[in-house]
C-alpha cells in the first residue's frame, strides 16, 4: 500500500519496513526467550506478543489510511502511534535492561527524515523523557512496576537512563545531518527533473522514450502536438501501436533515420521524418530508445509544389511559343475563309454550312489559343489594390441571373480587405474557382466564400458541399489539358495556378469525394479600397 512523504508523503515501501521490524521484534523476543533460559515471563511473553499484534493491526490501519485518506498529516498519527508503541515494548520488556531500546533510534531517525532537524529534536526529548519515565516511574509510583524480573537499583536506572539519553542526542545530531543533506538532495533531484521536464518539454521536435521491452515510457508536449494523442494514453503502449508503419526495431543500429507517412487523431496525413537512437548501458546493450521526429508535411508539400511549377513553368514556356506559331497562320486562314465564304452563292446551301463550321471552329481554335497565351503569361502586369468584397459582389450578382447555375453566392469577407495585383486576371481566378464549385452540385446548392488576413497576406476560401475530387485526380489536378469534364479544355484550373503564382500568391486544394472541396488562395495584400 502506499504511504505518505514528508510534504506530506512517506515512502511507498515504509508499509512493508514496518511490517518487517514488527516481525524482528517478534523473533527477538523468542530468541530472548529461548537463550536466555525463560528470560521473560509467561505475562511479559503475552504483553509484547499482543504489542506486536497491535503493531500489525497499527500498519494495516496507516496503508488504509494513505490509500484513501486525502489528509497531508498522517505521518504525525504514524510517529505518535510508534512512540507509544515503542514505549510499550520498552516498559514490558524490562525498561531500562530492555533489548528493544534501540527502536527509539529508529525512530528518532524516522522523525529526523519526516519531519526534518525540528522533527528529530522533538523526538529525541520525548525518547529521552520516556526512558526517564519508564524507569522512574513504577518507584515513583506513578504506574505498577514492570516485571519483577526487571528488578533494578537507583543507581542503575540512572546510568541506563543517561546511556540512552546521550545515544539519543549523538544519533539526534547525527540524523539531523542525514536530514538535511537528504532534504538538499530531494530538493536538488526535483530541481533537475523540473529542469529535464522544462528542457524536454520545449524542445521543438517530438520526443519520446522507449523501454526495452518497446513500450513507450515518455512523451513531451511537442510529440502530443503533432500526433493529436496525449501523453496519457500512449505511454505504456507499444511504439508500432502508436506508430504502425515504423516496421520493427533492430538494436543493432546505431541510429535509424526514416520517413514516414502518419495518420493524426484527426484524420490528417502527416510526413514525419524521425531519428531512432539505441540507450545503451555500461555492457553496451540495449535498454531501451529514444525517438525524435519532426513534421515534415509542410517541407514535403513545398517540395511537390516547387516540382509542380516547375514542371507547369516548362509547360508554360513551350505553350507560349506553339501558341504564337498557330496563332499568324490561324489569323490567315481564318481571314481566306470569310473571303471564300462571301464569294460563294447563297443557292450553295452545303458549302456555305462547310464554311460556318470551318470559320466556328477556327474561332474556338482562336480561343483555345488565347487561353494558351492567358496561362503562358508571366507576370500580373499593372499592380493595384483590388478590393475583394466589391469583387465577390459582381459574381454573386452574375451567378443570381444565371437561373443555369441555380446556387448561390455566400459571402463571408470584411469590407477592408484588398489584394494587390491585376484586378481582370484575379476575377478570372476567382470566377473559375466559383464555376468549379458550381459545377461540382453542391448538396446545399452554395458556394461558400470567406476572407481573412494571415500573416502578410488575405486567405481566400472558395468552399462547396458537392461530389468532390478523387485522390488520384488530385496530384494533376494544375496540369494543363487535364480535365475530367466532357467539354472542358484543360486550361482553367492551370490558368488560375499561373497567375497566382505570378501574384505572389499560393494555392491549395483539399477534397473528400461525396463531401465538398476547399480551394485556399493566399495573395499579398494592397491598401484598403474603401
């Protein structure tokens, strides 16, 4: 059971110490008994045998007690009730001659840890006086004399009583020493543990520990940050519970660098990258582990966007050029067509449809073109503050009329908030994202706008509630000529990454299928407009 230490709390094994010294007793007083030829009384045998029980019935009450009392003080109850104890074995066991007066210098010692210098002080001057008492006390007749076995003169009591009272002085002082440099080592060991704990708990990686067995033995504040999970309900699992793609451990490296991929309490898929080191002892085996990892998701989500625009700038650059050969040649030919049209008689009913779909298509081609050279564009051209709200307010405006569309256009965007940029190029951004949110049938049948600032910038999030992307759709989803629609050209969503990369600006899209899509776009900011 456990018990209670000095700022109110006794070691969790003081229980068991006690229990054992009782048992001591028990076996002195047989072997007193056995060796010294009937040395004590049938009665004397009785008295400590029922003290001894007594002090057995003592422990079990002081565990009971430490379990389940909320008192900070039961260590006075504990000394009070072995001194009386103590003095009880003394008294019958022949007072001044008695073999058991060494458990006061126990106890003075118990005092001097529990209580301190002041503890130890007080326990030796009641020690002191209870000898006094004891032996004094049945020739003073203040109480029936011990045994008569026990007979002693004067002169004897007062060198017992003086023995003892100078043994209870020396390990007195003697234990206020132990006391003090016991309470600067407790108090020096909980200054370094707070410091451990401070320095482990600021540490900007997640850190962990693990034991030989492979469960986890510590977690810092940084590690429940990223994981989502508490210190509380992952130490004592194992570290493959808490990390299923880990893979098994090998004592025999050194050090193990990984990455890997980790799924938080909240869904989210992570990139750790984690550093694995071995706690080896003095024969150099393995007792255990320490584990420090970091988020990486954010490094790795830049990299694959740095390799996406690069790819898209490749692109780019090969479609400004192809866009510029077709576009001389298509101006001719779309010019020699209109001329061939006008020369041809109205009664030609078929060549004059001939010439409508070839002058229709060459349009479209004209368009496709155009897109190109939008997408192919480097830079925002002339820069001013647009304001959002006003922008936002057209489209909502627009997508009202147009009973084809049948959503509509919620806003959450303060009146104060501008981007800097080219205002025609950032409401094709926009419009896009609007259309695609339309477009994807949301459940609510509306697209969700909202605006705010963060850091240097304005997050802008374009939200539905409609069918969503799949997750191989995902990573070519800026690519251009990739589209999932019917009719589309590929070139929307390339174009709206483009020029915001030309802005300054990044975007990002999120989406579950059958849940929604989010579209973040972040753009830096210009003045008010207001």
């Amino acid at each position: 059971m456990p018990a209670r230490a000095r700022d109110g709390n006794i070691p969790a094994n003081a229980f068991a110490a006690r229990l054992i010294a009782l048992a001591g007793i028990l076996t002195l007083a047989v072997l007193a008994q056995l060796r010294g030829g009937g040395a004590y009384s049938n009665s004397v045998l009785s008295a400590l045998y029922l003290l001894v029980l007594a002090g057995f019935l003592l422990a079990l009450a002081y565990g009971a007690l430490a379990a389940w009392s909320p008192w900070k003080r039961l260590h006075l109850l504990e000394l009070a009730g072995d001194a009386v104890l103590i003095s009880g074995f003394v008294y019958c066991s022949g007072g001044p001659r008695s073999i058991f007066g060494f458990l006061f210098i126990i106890w003075i010692v118990y005092a001097a840890l529990t209580l301190g210098s002041r503890g130890a002080l007080l326990a030796c001057a009641f020690a002191t006086v209870a000898q006094l008492t004891i032996a004094w006390g049945p020739i003073a007749g203040w109480f029936p004399p011990y045994s008569p076995e026990f007979a002693i003169s004067s002169h004897e009591i007062g060198s017992a009583v003086g023995a003892h009272a100078i043994a209870f002085l020396a390990v007195t002082l003697l234990a206020r020493r132990l006391a003090a440099e016991v309470q600067a080592g407790r108090e020096e060991l909980q200054e370094l543990g707070e410091l451990h704990r401070r320095i482990v708990d600021n540490v900007s990686s997640g850190l962990l520990t693990v034991t030989r067995a492979g469960t986890i033995s510590s977690f810092n504040r940084e590690a429940e940050r990223i994981t989502g999970a508490t210190a509380a309900e992952v130490v004592g699992l194992p570290l493959g519970e808490l990390f299923p793609t880990l893979g098994t451990l090998d004592p025999g490296d050194r050090q193990r660098r990984i990455e890997l991929e980790y799924l938080d309490r909240a869904g989210r898929k992570l990139h750790l990258g984690m550093s694995l080191s071995w706690l080896r002892n003095g024969r150099g085996e393995a007792d255990g582990a320490i584990v420090i990892f970091q988020d990486l998701t954010h490094l790795v989500e830049m990299e694959e966007q740095l390799r996406k625009s690069e790819r898209l700038g490749a692109i780019g650059q090969l479609a400004a050029g192809l866009a510029h050969e077709i576009r001389n040649p298509l101006a001719s030919l779309s010019g020699a067509i209109e001329l061939l049209a006008a020369d041809l008689p109205a009664s030609d009913r078929h060549s004059q449809t001939l010439s409508q779909i070839v002058q229709r298509e060459t349009a479209r081609l004209n368009r496709l073109v155009s897109d190109f050279l939008t997408y192919a564009r480097p830079g925002p051209g002339r820069s001013e503050p647009v304001a959002l709200l006003s922008l936002f307010q057209e489209m909502a405006e627009l997508i009202a009329r147009d009973a084809s569309l049948g959503i509509e256009l919620r806003l959450d965007v303060a009146g104060g908030l501008s981007v800097l940029g080219n205002a025609d190029q950032l409401r094709q951004v926009f419009w896009n994202l609007v259309l695609n949110a339309a477009q994807s049938e949301p459940r609510d049948r509306a697209v969700h706008v909202a605006a705010r600032r963060v850091g240097d910038g304005v997050e802008v999030t374009i939200e539905d509630h409609g069918c969503g992307i799949a997750s191989e759709t995902m990573d070519r989803i800026f690519e251009p000529f990739y589209t999932t629609k019917p009719k589309g050209t590929g070139l929307g969503l390339a174009t709206v990454h483009r020029v915001v990369e030309a802005h300054g600006g990044r975007i990002g899209i999120t989406s579950e299928l059958g849940v929604g899509t989010t579209v973040r776009v972040v753009l830096p900011t210009g003045s008010s407009s207001s």
